[in-house]
C-alpha cells in the first residue's frame, strides 16, 4: 500500500532547468567566460555545477559561486509561470486520500521554500527536505532515506518522483518505487532506470491502486 509520494522540485513540480541555464549563461558573460557547449546540471546540486563549470582553479570557482548566489537572488525564478500542470491538483487530491507528501530536492532550503510559499502549496505538504538537510546528495539515496524517516514510511510503501538519472538513481537506491515525468522534446534525459514513465502528474494518482 502506497503511504506516500515525494517529489523532486526541479525538472517535477516546476519546469525550471531552463531558466536556471540561461542564468548561469548570463551570469557567466558578465565574468568574461561561456557556458561550455551543451552543458546539462538537470538533477544536480550548487557546488557540483561549479566544480563542472571552473575544473580547475578552486579558489576562482568559490568566487564566482558565492557571487553567483547573490546574483541568482536577484534574478529569482518566475515560479508561477514555470509551474508544471497539475501540481496543486495533485497534491490535493493525495491529501484528500491521506497519502503523505514531501519535497526532496538538491537545491538550498531558502530557495526552495521561495518556489513553495509563491506556488501556494506548503499546506499541501507533510515535509521538505533539501541540500541543506543531508550530508549527502543525489545520486546518493540519503536525501530520500531522510524524506522517509520523516514521512514515518518504508521504502515499499513510497513512491518517488523525478526527472533525472541522478535522482531516478537516488530514489531506486532508497528502496523506493520510482517514476519519471517524461521531459519536454528535446530535453535529452535518460530515464531507462525509472519503475514507470508518465507524462504527467495527474498520473500519480493511477499508480496508488
């Protein structure tokens, strides 16, 4: 019996993958550098980014990310507009068959706790857990392990949604049953890991029996 669905934010409950590499680009031109050619950080977490972005100077890279935290700050999301289709439906109608909910994501508990309050969604949810929580990170399963334990279920009575390799690999190795959004064309993810591939949220629901 299904207890409970967690979520990962990015690339799931909003279509941001985009906008964030389209501001890593801009912020990188204003330091005189490009973006490599057919860079993709989808499912991964602020310093791997920046250890892919400056490979080889340390203490360049821990300027130009700090900095970048600032900028991206200022340069916040348009969250409402990225939102994905079905994402309050969704979680209501599991509140309604008193499955649990949780975020479980890389990214910095500020930010996303700015993506859940301007969604309007935190009454929705039973927890957020994010980069700041875990000592490690996707594709290590401690981030859903710990969304678990707080949720009060087991790895067979969970199901786990994601977008990327990274994450699909995190949520198989916590044990749980894991299904993929089915990305928009073009966007090239390798899904093949995940337990079932869907095309939308609202699908979610078929899977609780």
């Amino acid at each position: 019996m299904i207890r409970a669905v967690i979520f990962d934010m990015d690339g799931v409950l909003v279509r941001s993958e985009q906008f964030y590499n389209q501001r890593r680009s801009d912020f990188l031109r204003l330091h005189g550098m490009e973006l490599p050619a057919g860079f993709d950080a989808t499912g991964s977490n602020d310093r791997a980014v920046w250890r892919a972005l400056v490979p080889g100077d340390e203490a360049l890279r821990e300027r130009l990310r700090l900095k970048y935290l600032t900028y991206a700050r200022e340069h916040r999301p348009p969250w409402r507009e990225l939102l994905a289709p079905g994402v309050r439906e969704t979680l209501a109608a599991l509140r309604g068959r008193g499955v649990a909910t949780a975020i479980c994501s890389s990214s910095r508990r500020a930010f996303v706790e700015d993506f859940v309050a301007t969604a309007g969604i935190g009454e929705l949810l039973d927890a957020l857990v994010t980069g700041d929580d875990c000592a490690a990170l996707k594709p290590d399963p401690e981030p859903y392990r710990c969304s678990m334990a707080r949720l009060g279920v087991s790895p067979d009575e969970t199901v786990v949604v994601e977008d990327s390799p990274i994450g699909i690999r995190a949520g198989r190795a916590a044990g749980a049953y894991v299904c993929a959004v089915r990305q928009e064309a073009g966007v090239p993810l390798d899904q093949g890991e995940a337990d079932c591939v869907i095309d939308g949220l609202r699908e979610v629901l078929a899977l609780l029996g």
